[in-house]
C-alpha cells in the first residue's frame, strides 16, 4: 500500500522550531516532503512573487523526509512545489507550528493560513497550526500530541472541498490545556501605528507597532477567547468569502435587476 505523501511548509522559515516540532508530528502519517520559505515570511499573506526569480534548493534528504528551501513567499513554496516537486498531488498540507497565534484579524495577515489557502484551491485537505507563543525558543511540545489528535479526526471525518482548518495552541504545557473547541473567527482586530525614526543619513522612515483589539471578549466560541481561556482552538475558514445574507439584501436593496 502506498504511504501518504505529506506536504508540510510554513512561513517562519524552513530552519524554524515550529516547522522541527510539525515534521516530528507528522512523521507517523507518511512520507513528509517540506518545502518553505528561506527566511521569515510572517504577514505575507496569499502574497506571490512577480517581480524576481524564485530559487529552489534541496537541503536534506533522508528516508521519509526531503526538505527544500524556498527564496519565496508561503504561497510561493506551495505553487512551486505542486508545478516542480511533486510527481502526484499531496494527501495531507500542514502548515506551521507558526510562532503566534492566528486567531481573529491574523488570519487575513497569515502567511501560515495563506499557505492552507493555496493547499485548499488545490483541493488538498490543508491544516494551519499556530502557538500563542511568538519566541523563537516557543515550546511546542504540548502540539505535537494534540495536532495528531486532530489529524486523526481529519483523516477519519474529512473536511468539505475548498475549506482549510485553523489550529491555534494556547501557550501552556500539556496538562494544564482544558481541551479542544470548535470556534468560529473572533471579532477584532490590529490597531497599528507606526514609530517615527531617522536613518544616519537623516531621513525619515518608520517602524509599525501594534495593538490587538478583542471586540467581544465575552464570546466563549470565538477562538482568540478560546486560546486565552485555555483551549486550543479549531477554526474551518473557507476559499468562498461571499457574504451570502448581505448578498441577498443587497439584491433587495440596491435593485440593479
């Protein structure tokens, strides 16, 4: 029988903790070819390169494991290695482990779900996973039991076509995770500004900070409340953004028919 062909990427680069942590949760599920950015790519989104050369290097191969390091984008590693890499089409996109979480405004920034994005449009069960812990030294062990819990659900009961799945870790050992909720997007989102500075040559230039804004901090099925109560937390997001209700009112409404 042939062994899954698992596709892994992410988009804090292919040398990252969180992509060592899901290559060894991946392990026991087939054979894992990796294929990621060079260096850090976080909040590049479904962003593609247009304007210069993409380069591909092999880096390591060994049984069951092939990695590749891509000079491009999360959406540019999953493009290239489904034209160039891969002689038949992935059973299994996993994304991650990112360093943050991606819960509620993220997901529009994510270079972690854009990947997943792009895995989905090539109807490939996709799985973004994300650690509320941004340092580069995160602890990810804890994932590494419950991602297969989740990966294991996933290949029993798969998700519908052209949908991608968001998992995001609270930051906290193993036992002390209450659990694993299915949520749907918190409302929120980043308020940035931008720190004025100068170069040594004199001119301006600015560095942008910000604020996360939780605009329902009451909502107990809303996955950043989720992370932050303790759970780790299990978003469905899919291709199609039509808002289908307002389209309908809109019909009613604006009455271009």
């Amino acid at each position: 029988m042939q062994k899954r062909l698992i596709f892994i990427t992410n988009d804090d680069g292919y040398r990252s903790g969180g992509i060592a942590a899901l290559i060894e949760l991946a392990r026991p599920y087939g054979n894992i070819v990796v294929v990621a950015p060079e260096e850090g790519q976080s909040g590049m989104s479904s962003a593609l390169t247009i304007k210069t050369p993409i380069r591909l290097r092999k880096v390591q191969q060994e049984d069951g494991l092939t990695i590749y390091a891509c000079s491009g984008t999360p959406v540019d590693c999953v493009k290239l290695a489904m034209s160039q890499v891969f002689e038949r089409k992935p059973d299994l996109l996993l994304s991650g482990i990112n360093h943050g979480s991606n819960t509620a405004a993220s997901v529009i920034y994510s270079g972690t779900l854009g990947a997943t994005a792009e895995g989905a449009l090539y109807d490939i069960p996709s799985i973004g996973f994300s650690l509320n812990d941004h340092s580069s030294t995160a602890d990810f062990t804890a994932c590494i039991p419950y991602g297969r819990i989740i990966i294991d659900r996933a290949l029993a009961h798969p998700f519908a076509k052209h949908t991608f799945v968001n998992v995001n870790f609270p930051r906290l050992p193993y036992n002390e995770i209450k659990g694993i909720k299915l949520c749907r997007q918190n409302r929120g989102a980043w308020v940035e500004e931008f720190e004025k500075r100068i170069d040594p040559h004199g001119n301006d230039y600015y560095w942008m900070t910000g604020l996360f804004q939780n605009h329902e901090k009451e909502a107990g099925d809303a996955d950043e409340n989720a992370i932050q109560d303790g759970y780790i937390a299990i978003v469905p997001h899919q291709i199609d953004m039509t808002n289908y209700k307002e389209l309908e009112r809109l019909k009613e409404v604006w009455k271009f028919e």
